[in-house]
C-alpha cells in the first residue's frame, strides 16, 4: 500500500493548488526577423501605425492623396497613359448584355426578350453609359473612387429617361449633416451595424467651386448611387486612388529627367569660366579691372579677347546617360505594378521581348481584366440594371408580359468582348478543337467575341437559306437509305473481316452523318 501512501499527498496538493505552485511557466516569445527594430530600419518603419482603415483613411488624408494624383497625371505622360490604358482594356467599347431565354420558350417569349436587350443597348448608347464607366475607370484608378447618381434626363429620347450622372468623390461628404462621432457616419456615407450603406450624402456642387458656399448634401438612397471602388482593407468604406504608391516614384522620375536635361543643356550650350593665373601678392593696379560674378556676352562664330592674365576653360557637362534608360525602365516596370500592368503595357514598349514573352506577360493582365469585370457587374453593372428594369417594366404596354414574368429578379450575363489571338488561324484552330472535344461551348466562344450563341446560330441559318435562294450556295446533296446501303457495301468490300459485320457498322456510320 506504499504506492497508495504516496499517491493521496500528491493528489491533495493537486486540489489545493500546491502543484502548480511548484511548476515553472516558461514565457515563449517568437522572434522575427522582420518586427525587429533597429538603427538600420527605424527610419524606414517610422510612420508604421496601427489605424483602422476607417481612421487611416481620413477625409484629410484622401483629399491630399487625390490632389496629388490628380497632379501626377495632370503633368505626366506615362501616369496619364498607364490609367487610360487600364480604362481601354477594362471597360473599351463595353459589354453586351444577354437575358437567359427559358428552355422550351416559344418565340413569343423569346422575340419578347430580345426586344429588351435591344431596348436596353439603345439606352446605354443614348445615354453614354459606356463612356460614363470608361470615365469612372479613370476616377477610380486617379481618385480612389467612381460616383454615380441615378437622375432622371427629360432630354433623352427612349422610353427610360433614368440618366447615370457622374460625380467626383469630393462631392460625397455629409457636412454639417450627422455626427462625427457617430460610427455609422463615415465621411458622406450612412451604413447600418452590419456595414451596408443606407444613404449617400452629396453636394450640390464640387467643394473646389467658387460658389461652393455653406452647401448642404442631399440625401441619395444607397438604391440611386453607384460607389464604385477597391476594398483593400476589411471595413474600408472610401476609396484610396489605385496609382497612390506609385506618385514617389513618378516624382523620382521628373527630378531624374529635369537633371539629365539640364545636362544636356549645359553641353549644348557655350557655358565658360574666367579665372584669373596671378597671385593675391601681384598688384592688382596693374590689371585691368575685372569684376566678380559678372556676365559677358559671348557672340556666334566670333573670338573674344580676355585681360592680361586670365584664361577661360569651357563647364563640362557629365549625365549618367548610360544607366538613364535603365533607371527609367525600372522604375516604370515598379510604378506600373499597383495598376497590375505589366512592364509591356507600363511602358507601351515591347521591345525586347519574343511572341512568347509577350503573350505570357499579357496572361496576368488578362486574368487582371476578367476580375475587374467581375467586379465592375457587382458594384456597378448590377445596380444600372435593375434601375433601368425597374423603370421599364413599370410603363404600360412597354415590355410583353411573357417577358416580365420571365425576366423578373433576374440578373443578366454580360458578355465583354476580349482581344483576340495575334494569330487568328491558331486561333480558330483551337476552337474548333476544343468543340469536338466537348471542352468548350459554343456560348462560351461567342461570348468571348460578345456574341449570343442563340443569335449567331440564327443568323447564320437566315444568311444561308438566302444564299440557296439567291443561287450563291449549291444545297447539301440528299442521300437516300438504298443510297448509303450502296456506299456502306463498297466500303466493305474494300476491307477486311466478314461483309455482314462490316455493312451494319458503315450504315451506322451513314446515319451518324445524316
């Protein structure tokens, strides 16, 4: 019973907590490289804070960071052309929208369907809805955001006057409307506990207007507003501009090139020195008077004669010329990432690269483009429709009621029209490959050239009845049973094994082809 002994004073001193009294707790600390703060990095780590994006991204913060890119590309061609570049690519000549027609629909419906589609393209271009997201591309990569207002345009001439009116991100503010204080508050933007914008908040006229006086917003229901940006941060519910941590480098870029042409110019120009050989001790009444710091004229194609005394020498000009386009190359190939261009498009240069390089350095951009239509349809595209569907199902004898029924809550595909291949016959090869192979569909292929399947089909089948009628295309020939038996026999009696086995197999193959 010794064991029993020992055992009860050790589990009494368990309860009382005499156990845990006696036991060491080891501090475990873990150690990284990059948290460590030293002489070498404290400067570089000195404005690290640890702000929610709500209050790093301040309304103080985010009108000096659009002033200043408005500024960069204001004055710099590569800035300017990176961002039309991203807004060609992006939104170019806009999508094409395509409802889905139900399955067994008769051609009321789908006619019915088509109509909209039509309807809604017509009020796109009148309206300059395309041109409008082309624009609020360029805001949303310049100023952090694109804003919209719904409003309506009695100038327009469809049957749907809603407008899609554009604003800067400077109008979105509350003002004097709402607490500071308030959580669901932020800067122009009332949300709900979950986040969800309830109203937007937008000035009359733009703040930077000289009339812009003691302005009060109006209130827009978050249904009536388009806010369209990149969440970077959880939380984050105003925009920053998409080319703010490429301004330092486009600056580093202006000082670089004024230096260097700076260089240029002096080299280019007649810059000279006069010095005088004659020591401090020589008497200076002897020389003719020759006053510090002046300038003299120097004419074209003329000698000039100096004082006793003096020599002139020429300033030389040296410019790192070598390591300038290097310089230049690298610092647009790093400014162009946060706009997720490539060195290719950063640059709109090409040169140096082979077709294999170019068509891989355009695989991240294209995959770049999908994501930004993704995410134009979201916060965008989604809300265009369902303000125009809204306004046009509602006016009598409009729209087929086959049509609302079918079309109602749902939201249609938007079908971008991509660049094609540079070689347009490997192209088309792939395709029609990949079709036979089942690993495609014909939806898919048309919609890469935004096109409906339904309508290429149709269409095709119309431009080929009237060829036939106009003589232009012979019609397939008719083959017969007793004509394919005919051919299936010949067949089999060109090959080997039993003629009975080989006649059902070619006629199977005859009616396949049928």
């Amino acid at each position: 019973m010794g064991w029993l002994r020992n055992l009860l004073p050790k589990w009494g001193a368990d309860n009382s907590g005499e156990r845990v009294s006696r036991s060491v707790l080891r501090a475990i600390q873990a150690r990284y490289d990059a948290a460590v703060v030293d002489k070498h990095n404290e400067r570089h780590f000195a404005m690290a804070d640890g702000l929610s994006a709500k209050a790093a991204n301040a309304p103080g913060v985010r009108e000096r960071l659009r002033n200043f890119s408005r500024y960069e590309v204001a004055n710099n061609c590569y800035a300017r052309g990176m961002i039309n570049t991203l807004a060609d690519v992006e939104i170019g000549y806009g999508a094409v929208i395509h409802l889905p027609r139900p399955r067994g629909a008769s051609k009321r419906l789908r006619d019915a369907i088509k109509f909209v589609e039509s309807e809604f393209e017509n009020w796109a271009i009148e309206c300059g809805l395309w041109e409008k997201l082309w624009t609020g591309r360029i805001a949303k990569a310049q100023d952090g955001e694109g804003c919209f207002v719904f409003r309506y345009n009695p100038s327009l001439e469809s049957m749907v006057t809603l407008d899609l009116q554009p604003i800067e991100a400077d109008q979105l503010s509350h003002g004097s409307a709402g607490d500071p204080m308030d959580p669901n508050f932020v800067d122009g933007i009332e949300v709900d506990d979950f986040g969800n914008p309830l109203r937007y908040f937008v000035l009359p006229e733009h703040p930077g207007d000289a009339m812009s006086v003691d302005q009060e917003p109006i209130p827009v229901p978050a249904r009536q507003f388009v806010h369209w940006y990149r969440v970077d941060r959880p939380g984050m519910l105003r925009g920053l501009p998409e080319i703010m941590p490429a301004l330092p480098l486009f600056a580093q870029l202006r000082r670089v090139t004024l230096a260097i042409l700076t260089a240029y110019e002096s080299a280019a120009d007649v810059a000279a020195v006069i010095k005088s050989n004659f020591t401090p001790e020589y008497d200076e009444g002897d020389l003719d008077a020759a006053e510090a710091m002046n300038l003299i004229d120097m004419h074209r194609g003329m000698f000039m004669e100096l004082p006793d005394g003096r020599d002139i020498s020429q300033v030389k000009a040296e410019h790192p010329t070598t390591t300038y386009e290097m310089f230049k190359t690298e610092i647009l190939s790093e400014a162009g990432r946060c706009l997720q261009l490539s060195r290719a498009y950063a640059l709109a240069n090409a040169s140096g690269y082979n077709y294999s390089s170019v068509r891989h350095d355009g695989r991240g951009v294209d995959r770049h483009v999908e994501a930004a239509h993704w995410q134009c349809e979201q916060q965008a595209l989604r809300k265009v429709w369902r303000a125009w569907w809204s306004e046009a199902s509602r006016i009598t004898g409009y729209i087929d009621e086959q049509a609302i029924a079918a079309i109602e809550g749902v939201l249609p595909k938007w079908l971008w029209r991509q660049l094609g291949h540079v070689d347009r016959q490997k192209e088309e090869a792939g395709r029609e490959t990949a079709l036979q192979n089942n690993t495609t569909t014909l939806a898919e292929e048309c919609g890469r050239e935004g096109l409906h399947w339904e309508d290429v089909l149709e269409q095709r089948a119309a431009e080929r009845a009237r060829a036939q009628e106009l003589g232009l295309v012979a019609p397939p020939p008719a083959t017969g049973p007793a004509e394919d038996s005919d051919k299936a026999a010949d067949k089999a009696g060109e090959g080997e094994g039993g003629d009975d086995e080989v006649d059902e197999d070619q006629e199977d193959e005859s009616e396949i082809e049928v």
